[in-house]
C-alpha cells in the first residue's frame, strides 16, 4: 500500500493498492471519512493508474467536498455502533439507550460525548471478552488479561505473558469485524508472531478473515475521527 497526492487546492490524498483480483483500476471514496482508494490489477503500471485518477480529478473533489474531517458527538450526530449509523438524540431517565436507528443519551447536552463514550466502551467490553472467551475456548488457551484501550497505531495486541488488549473503537465497527479482531489476538496465544501458522490458527477460529481485515485497512481510519470530548 502506497501514497501519492494530486497537487490543487485542496491536494487530494490517494493511497495506492495493487490487487491481484482486480480486473481494472478503480477508485473508491469511503462513506466514513473520504480516504480515496485507487487500486490497480496487477501488471497495470502505477503511471498508467495515477493518470486514471487525474482523468477522474473533477469527479473526485465534488464528491469529497461533502465529507467533514471529524464527527462531533452530541444531539443530532450521526455515529455508527456495530456498523449501524444512529442518530444521537436527547432521551430521558439515567441510562444511555440504544433503540434502533437512535441512541438516547440523558441529560446535560454538554455531556453527551462523555456518556456515550462510556455507554460504547462498557458495551465493547462485553462483546470482546465474549468473543476473545469463545476463540481461546477453541484453541484450547486461556489469557491473562483482558484491558480497552483507545489506540491508533493498532487494533488490539497480545502479550507474551497472555493478556489481551483492544481498541474499544472496535464496538464502532460491523460485529464481525470486531470478532475477527479477537480472534486474531487469540491465536498469538498460540503464535506469537505473523507467519503462514499463525493465519491458519485465524481461519480455524474465525473463517474466512479477507473481508473484515480489507474493512479495517480501507475504513478503520475513520473511526477514529469520531470525537467525544
């Protein structure tokens, strides 16, 4: 995966993807946050690919002029929990509820993002020490630990002393991509490192693993342009 930007104001960023199973070069915008992606069938030179885009300049940028850089969360967002989009509105009792489309959040409007934030990390909690519980009853291995974190260099890490550690972000995302998430971090239980075993523990526990780990390489950037604060 490479960069390249197309100079203008505003330049536009364009990471560079060659795939074997493209038949031809295609651009994608994302629907989270914009990041273009140009892909390339393999043996199709990069020069012939960038030109391809500068052809498409015009149709890029009106479609990127309508993405915001960041989501704001307060009354009226749109934030995704589980790969579903809700819109965050005022609701009333104690407790965050999650109905739906909609994601009532009690309260003063000025903690709304707070709220939601804790709402989102005790519910990511549940779903990844079910998760990680289910694949390392598989595997046959326990871990140590299991801690949330709200990382950006990775999504999740095990330890060689067994502990787990995820991105709470993670409940963000469609549920599978969270499991395949865990296990991944699962089997470094049994593989501490990245090689054709280590793979082949994940397809055991998780299946086919292309489609969620292709997700979290070309969406997982923009869960990170949600803001709480």
């Amino acid at each position: 995966m490479g960069e390249h930007v197309l100079s203008g104001s505003p330049p536009v960023a364009l990471r560079l993807r060659v795939s074997a199973r493209a038949r031809r070069i295609t651009l994608r915008i994302s629907a989270l946050d914009g990041t273009v992606t140009l892909t390339r069938p393999r043996g199709v030179p990069e020069r012939e690919a960038l030109a391809f885009a500068r052809e498409k300049e015009s149709w890029l940028r009106g479609h990127l002029a309508g993405h915001a850089e960041t989501v704001v969360v307060g009354p009226g967002a749109l934030v995704p929990v589980e790969g579903r989009v809700r819109r965050i509105e005022t609701g009333a009792g104690r407790s965050v509820v999650l109905q739906d489309d909609r994601l009532l959040v009690p309260g003063d409007p000025a903690r709304c993002g707070a709220r939601v934030a804790g709402f989102l990390k005790a519910r990511a909690r549940e779903r990844l020490a079910a998760a990680s519980d289910r694949h390392a009853a598989a595997l046959g291995r326990g871990y140590a630990k299991l801690t949330l974190r709200d990382t950006r260099s990775r999504w999740g890490s095990c330890t060689a002393q067994g502990g787990l550690m995820y991105s709470w972000r993670l409940i963000l995302a469609p549920p599978e991509v969270l499991d395949y998430v865990a296990a991944h971090e699962v089997a470094h239980l049994q593989e501490m490192n990245h090689s054709a075993a280590f793979w082949a523990v994940v397809r055991a526990l998780y299946g086919d693993y292309q489609a969620p780990r292709r997700w979290l390489r070309d969406e997982g950037a923009a869960l990170h342009r949600i803001r709480f604060d």
